[in-house]
C-alpha cells in the first residue's frame, strides 16, 4: 500500500463526484441511495454468512508526533486509523446504476466497528471521520484521522539515555472475535502501521514500530487487541547541556573549594553557594520527571551524591579554618600532628616545597629571647652602684631597651612560626581532603558512568 490514505480517500471522493457529475448520474445516485440503504439498520453487524462473523482489517498511520511528556508518561499523537470490512448487502450491479462504482456514505447511515483506543487517556479527537466510502462489492473503507493520547510504561534510570516504549491497543468494546474479527488491513503486517511524520526539531526519534494481533481468551469466548508498538529514542543534546553539563561542574567545583588557601574567607561562600546551586539542580530535574517513579533515575542520584558531597566538603572547610584559626591559640602543634601532617603527609600531598615550615629550630629560641634581657638587668644594676658612669648607665639602659626589643622581636618570631606551623598543618589538612574528595567524586562518576552505559 505505497499511496496515502489521505489520497485515496480524496480519490475515491473525486471519482464519485466526476461519475456523479451529470443530471442523470445524479439521478442515479439517489436511486441508488433509496435501494440499497433504505433498509439498512445500522445496528446489526454484517456478518458474513459462512464465517458467521464480519472482518475487519485495521491499519494505522503516524502522522505526526504532537509530544511525550515524561512527566506525566503521555504520548500524544496525531494519526490516521482505518478500518476496512465488507457488507454483503450492500453489493450494487455498476452498469444497473449509471456505472456508479464507488459511493460516499455519511456515517449515521451505515454500521461500523466499535474499535476504540483501550488505553487511550482521553477521549480520541477525530479531525476527519464523518464518511466511509462503499464500493459497488461491498467493501467499507473508514478512515478516521485523529488525535490520540496514551500513557506510556516509562523507564527513566538512564535519563537522558532511554528509550521508551508506548503502545496503542485498539479492540472491540462488546464483539469477541468470532462475531468481529480484526485482521491487519490488506492482511499485511507491514501495511498494518506505517509512519509518515516528521521528526526533526522534535525530542524523541521513532527507532521502532511493530503491529501485532493479540488474543486473550476467557471462559465464554476470545478477545482480540491490536497493539502497535512504537519505541522512542531520546535525542540526549539539550538535555546533556541543561541537566548533566551543570551538574558535571558543580561536582568538579566541590573539591576544590578545599583548594583556597585557608586565610580565604570566600571559602565558606562558594561552599554554601555549591549547596544552593546543588539544590536548584535537583529541582530543575523534577521539572522533567515525575516524582513517583519506582526507578529513581542514576541522574537523579549523582545530583543527591553531588549534594552531600558539597555538604560535606563545607563541613570540611569549616574544621580546617577551626584548625587554621583555633590551632595557635592553643599553643605549638602536638607532637601526634607534627608528626602525621607535616612530616608523612606532607610530602605525599605535594606540599614538600611549601616553604612557611619554621626555619630556626623553635625548640630553643623562646628560652634564650626571654632570658637575656633578664639576667643582663640584674648585672647592670650590680655595675650601676660601683661605677655610677652617666654615660655608661645611658648605654647600658639602652642595651638593655634593645635586648627588650630583640626579645620581643623573637617572641614575635616564635608567634609567627606558631601561627605559620598550624598554618602548615592546615593546609595538609586541606590538600588530604581535596585528594579524598577528588577521588570519591571521581569512583561515583565514573561507576554511575559504567551503569548507564
Ligand atoms: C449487471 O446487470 C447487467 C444488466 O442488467 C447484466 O447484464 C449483468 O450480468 C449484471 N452483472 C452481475 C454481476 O450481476
Ligand atoms: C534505543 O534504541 C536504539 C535504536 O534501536 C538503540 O541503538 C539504543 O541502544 C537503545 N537504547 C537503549 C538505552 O535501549
Ligand atoms: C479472521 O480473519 C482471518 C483472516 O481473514 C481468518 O484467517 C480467520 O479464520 C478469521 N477468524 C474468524 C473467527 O473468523
Ligand atoms: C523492533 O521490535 C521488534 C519487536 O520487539 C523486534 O523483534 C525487532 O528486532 C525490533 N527492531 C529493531 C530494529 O530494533
């Protein structure tokens, strides 16, 4: 069947009109009309005499993808059914009637299928559907051009990676099949669904459709559903550039918030800011899918990993300023910490070159800073009694001041290392943290990665 069905039908509708053009033909149209639908009740079903049941043939087009939405699972789409059978009774000898071969019957005057859309959400809009065609051997051809909304069986774990498969069922809504039997139209599978849209510009690309005759039986009698079965492939672009591109840099941000030296206050800033930004992902997210979903999708937990891990990289951040900050207050570092961070982690963390290590041993210089001064007053006043020299009191209170001050100074200097040794710390703090968050953020990636793919 390689012609349109739209054509066909403005064909047939054609032909009835040049045939029927003329006075006479017009005549003959009305006699034709009175003889054969003037008894013709519309409720019984034509059943053929042998089969003791009417055949239908069903075929459906695609004609056009109005839109899924994933949130709802709703297809919705625009599409051509028809349906062909063939009434006995409404055989007419051609050359009796003027060579009248085809007839445009309004459809309050004939019967028809009760074939309906089993699973549709809403009740089919029919945009064409208010005639069937009758030809001179009896056959009915209705075609019914519509538009059609089902829900569809979404799977959403590799969003926006998946494919989804929705389905049309049409059966009868009273026959069973040995009063109405459904076939494919022209018994041709291949005829029985076909696609003519457009998809370009649109989200989801048709990767596959199948027809298929489905009988159920009960204890009375059988069922039958045609199903058409269509999958749908996502066409991932803009959703990599909105859902999963900012995602991928608020996670590669997260460590290296822990990459700030510590003096930086900012740090507590991009933290909260992550979090915040973190959250306005996930709810970007639930625009786009539906809540109740049994398959969380992998997307959706790389987004909730991302957040505790900006969660936790905060928490981080606010104990190594504690250690920045606090530390010196509380004296030289332990001997424990000295010795884990500044003399095995250090270099494993590539910090060995960070030169703000105490240069002077600090062990020492606290003892001699503070004691100079002291015993060296204690002489000068010894000296002052027996001497009693203005000049040489003026230059020992001067000695004295500049021993006062160079204590001072390395007071000063021991503060300084104090400070600058917890700053060390710290900061190896801070590069294990990075390195730790580095690679779980890294695992998690790349096993997310691995399960989509
Ligand atoms: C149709 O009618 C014509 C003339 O009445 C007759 O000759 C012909 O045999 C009929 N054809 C059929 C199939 O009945
Ligand atoms: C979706 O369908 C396409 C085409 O059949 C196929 O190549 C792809 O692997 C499918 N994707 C999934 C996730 O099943
Ligand atoms: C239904 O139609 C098909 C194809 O025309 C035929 O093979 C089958 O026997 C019919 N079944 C019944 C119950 O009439
Ligand atoms: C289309 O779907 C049918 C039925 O599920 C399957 O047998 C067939 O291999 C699929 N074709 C493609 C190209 O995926």
């Amino acid at each position: 069947m390689k012609a349109s069905i739209l054509g066909l039908i403005f064909v047939d509708i054609f032909l009835t009109q040049v045939l029927t053009g003329t006075r006479a033909n017009q005549a003959n149209e009305r006699r034709l009309f009175d003889d054969l639908l003037r008894g013709n009740s519309v409720h019984v079903v034509p059943v053929n005499d042998e089969t003791g049941a009417v055949t239908v043939g069903l075929g459906l087009r695609l004609t056009g993808l109005i839109g899924m939405d994933t949130k709802s699972g709703q297809l919705d789409v625009n599409a051509m059914l028809q349906q062909k059978w063939v009434d006995e009774s409404l055989r007419w000898n051609s050359s009796n009637y003027g060579n009248i071969k085809t007839l445009a019957v309004p459809l309050s005057m004939l019967w028809k299928p009760d074939i309906i859309l089993y699973n549709g959400i809403s009740k089919e809009q029919a945009f064409h559907d208010d005639t069937i065609v009758l030809e001179y051997t009896g056959r009915l051809r209705w075609i019914r051009s519509m538009r059609m909304q089902v829900r569809c069986d979404l799977n959403l774990a590799i969003f926006p990676f998946d494919n989804q498969t929705c389905k049309f069922k049409f059966g009868s809504a009273v026959h069973h099949m040995h009063t109405l039997n459904m076939t494919y139209v022209n018994d041709d599978v291949s005829a029985a669904f076909e696609i003519e849209m457009d998809e370009s510009g649109k989200d989801w690309q048709l990767v596959n459709h199948t027809a298929g005759l489905k009988v159920t039986h009960y204890s009375c009698c059988s069922f039958q559903t045609m199903v058409y079965t269509m999958v749908f492939e996502r066409k991932p672009l803009y959703y990599i550039h909105v859902y999963i591109l900012p995602a991928v840099i608020l996670s590669l941000l997260i460590p290296f918030q822990l990459f700030l030296p510590p003096e930086s206050r900012e740090r507590l800033t991009l933290g909260s800011i992550l979090i915040i930004s973190n959250i306005m992902v996930i709810f970007k997210l639930q625009e786009v899918l539906p809540m109740q979903h049994v398959t969380f999708p992998l997307l959706g937990i790389f987004y909730s990993l991302n957040l505790i891990w900006s969660f936790l990289s905060l928490l981080a951040t606010i104990c190594v300023l504690n250690v920045h900050n606090r530390g010196p207050r509380q004296g030289k570092a332990p001997d424990i910490i000295r010795s884990v961070f500044l003399s095995c982690l250090k270099p494993i963390v590539c910090l060995e070159n960070d030169n703000y290590h105490p240069v002077i041993s600090t062990d020492c210089v606290p003892m001699k800073g503070f004691e100079s001064p002291g015993l060296s007053t204690e002489h000068d006043e010894h000296r002052d009694g027996k001497i009693g020299s203005k000049l040489e009191a003026d230059v020992e209170d001067l000695n004295r001041q500049l021993h006062i001050l160079t204590a001072r100074a390395r007071s000063n200097e021991v503060k300084e290392e104090m400070i600058g040794e917890w700053r060390q710390v710290s900061l190896v703090l801070d590069r294990v943290l990075f390195f730790l968050f580095v690679f779980t953020i890294f695992i998690y990636t790349v096993v997310l990665i691995y399960i989509v793919f």
